[in-house]
C-alpha cells in the first residue's frame, strides 16, 4: 500500500471517529502501532491534521485527532483520485468483458 492509500485510509478513519485511541485506529486499519504513528506524525507534519491531548483527563492516553481546513482539502483530493482509478479499472474491465463476447 502507498503512502497516500495509508494517509486516505487514516484520514477518512480520523474523520469518522476523531476520539479514536490509536490502538483502535491501527486495528481497524490493519496496522501495527508503530506504522499508525509513523504514520499520524507524516500528516501532523504536514499539516493535515491536528492533535489534541487532554491534559486535565485522568486518562492520560485521551487524545483527539482533528483534520484541518488542508487535511479535508488533501483527503478530498485523495477521495477523487482513488474514485478515477476505480472508474478507469471498470472502464477497462467492461471493455475487455465486451471483447470476449
């Protein structure tokens, strides 16, 4: 999986459910731990997204992962493109189907 899949796939999970603890995150993502961190740091460097802990929680591990204005933009760009790769694997898929025929 590429890059851009593993930030498409987080940010849409981020999105979804912004109080995700990161063991949620990384099992409903197929990942390890340590990937989802590398992985959360690569879009918080950027500039995708936004973490906020609770400091006054006497759960320590509460955080919230929030997409910014430039995470939404990126995970809609995402979004288009993955949806032409499709169309264009359809496209050629009903060409060759129609060819065989």
């Amino acid at each position: 999986m590429t890059d851009d899949q593993d930030h498409f796939n987080t940010l849409r999970k981020i999105k979804s459910n912004p109080n995700s603890s990161q063991r949620e995150l990384a099992s409903e993502l197929g990942f390890s731990l340590g990937k989802l961190n590398y992985c959360l740091k690569s879009l918080r460097n950027k500039g995708l997204i936004k973490i906020n802990n609770f400091k006054k929680n006497p759960n320590k591990f509460g955080y919230a992962y929030i997409l910014t204005p430039k995470g939404l933009s990126r995970k809609t760009r995402l979004t288009l493109n993955f949806m032409k790769r499709k169309m264009q694997e359809y496209d050629e898929l009903k060409s060759e189907i129609e060819d065989n025929k």
